[in-house]
C-alpha cells in the first residue's frame, strides 16, 4: 500500500488524485533485537519516487517534522528511532513547523563535514567532540529529511572543509551515504581534497551479541578514524 498505492496514486490519476498521508514506524536498531528487528529502512523508502522520508534526530525536530508532514500534499514516510523515544528537549507547546527538505546544520567547522541523521547524529557530534580535541574541526549537518535530499547544504558545507563523512547506521551497499557519496562527487568533486567517506553498518543481518553490535554499528572511533583517513593523519 505504501509503495505501491500511496507513492503512485499522483502520477496514475494524471494529478487528480493525492495521498497526504503519514506512515509513523521506527526503523534502525534498537538494542538486542536480533537481525528481523534491526534494520534501517530509510533508503528503501527514499528509493521509490512519490514518497517522501523523514527522519528526526530530537524532540524539537520530531514534533515540527511531523507537524509538516501531517501538512504535506504527499505520503511521508516519517522514520523513528525506538532508543530515542525516552530522549528529552526543549519543545515549544505552541505551533512549531520545520520545513521538508532542509537540512541543518547543527555545528560550523572548517576541516572536515560529518553528515548523518536520526540516532547516528549522537555518533557523529560525539566524534565531533573529540575531534576537536585534537584541533580538527569538524562541521555537522543533520539530514532531518533522506527525501528530498538537502544537496545544497552539504555541498556548500565540502566548499568550506574539501572533505565529508557520511555516517549512516544502514548497511553500505545502496545505501544513503551511497547517494550522498555520488552527489558529492558530481556536483562537488572540484572542492574535495579526499574521496568521500562512509561510515555504515556492517553488511551482514544485526546479530544478538552487544560485543557483536557493537562491533556491528557505526561509532564515534570508527568516524573518527574516517576523519583522520581523509585527512591523510595515521
């Protein structure tokens, strides 16, 4: 119903017909859950044109998103994450509207650009974080919407620092940070100074073990060492 109802009704009825509505659902890991309830589905969505996708990174974010998607024209596919819904934030009681297809950019830095979304933005500003430990500054873009992509935002951010790491909890192979990776290149490739970097999940079903989830899931080290990759530091 969703990819194949709600994403086409628009262009079967010759514009006639709409679907504004919103599909809620958590997606990514949410602890040991085993592999059939671990998985991230954001860029399978994203992947079927008609649909829009969205997927918050905090409270404040969630309750505008999801105001403006309640909005939208068009089916939105709005993507939770179950480990974040016990997380707290300032949130205005009043009307609060974020626009679909933005990003923002949540830290300015000039060495390099972290790109991620929903609970992996924990992983990037915390790799951010000790980033700058080591004077390297590192900006930081949350995606909030997978589509429509914000390209703008990140391509003006690689402008400014030549080289980007993409950190998404998905599996790698036609992933997000696939996307990101190949826009980038098209559209940016004369302002980097390294090849793009991806920091994903691992490309094998989540497994039970917190050693192997750990092992499994992307972390601030593992951003970190893509960081120093990219910056040719060993």
């Amino acid at each position: 119903q969703v990819v194949n109802s709600a994403a086409k009704i628009l262009s079967m009825s010759g514009g006639q017909v709409g679907c504004p509505i919103v599909f809620r659902g958590p997606s990514g890991s949410a602890g040991q859950l085993g592999a059939q309830h671990s998985q991230t589905f954001e860029s399978w969505y994203a992947n079927v044109p008609g649909l829009k996708v969205v997927s918050p990174s905090n409270p404040y974010d969630a309750k505008a998103l999801l105001k403006a998607s309640i909005r939208d024209n068009d089916p939105v596919v709005f993507m939770e994450s179950e480990q974040m819904y016990g997380d707290k934030g300032e949130v205005p009681e009043g009307e609060i509207l974020l626009p679909i297809g933005k990003a923002h950019v949540t830290r300015e830095g000039t060495d390099v650009t972290l790109v991620s979304f929903n609970k992996m933005m924990k992983v990037a500003n915390a790799a951010a974080d000790e980033l700058a430990k080591e004077d390297i500054s590192a900006e930081v873009i949350d995606l909030r919407t997978i589509r429509p992509l914000d390209i703008d935002t990140i391509i003006k951010s690689v402008k400014k620092t030549h080289r980007i790491v993409v950190v998404d909890e998905s599996w790698p192979y036609g992933s997000i940070a696939s996307e990101i990776a190949y826009q980038v290149q098209k559209d940016g490739f004369d302002y980097l100074d390294a090849p793009v970097k991806r920091v994903n999940g691992a490309d094998v079903p989540m497994p039970y073990a917190p050693n192997l989830i750990e092992a499994y899931l992307p972390n601030p080290k593992k951003v970190i060492e893509a960081v120093k990759s990219a910056m040719y530091i060993a």
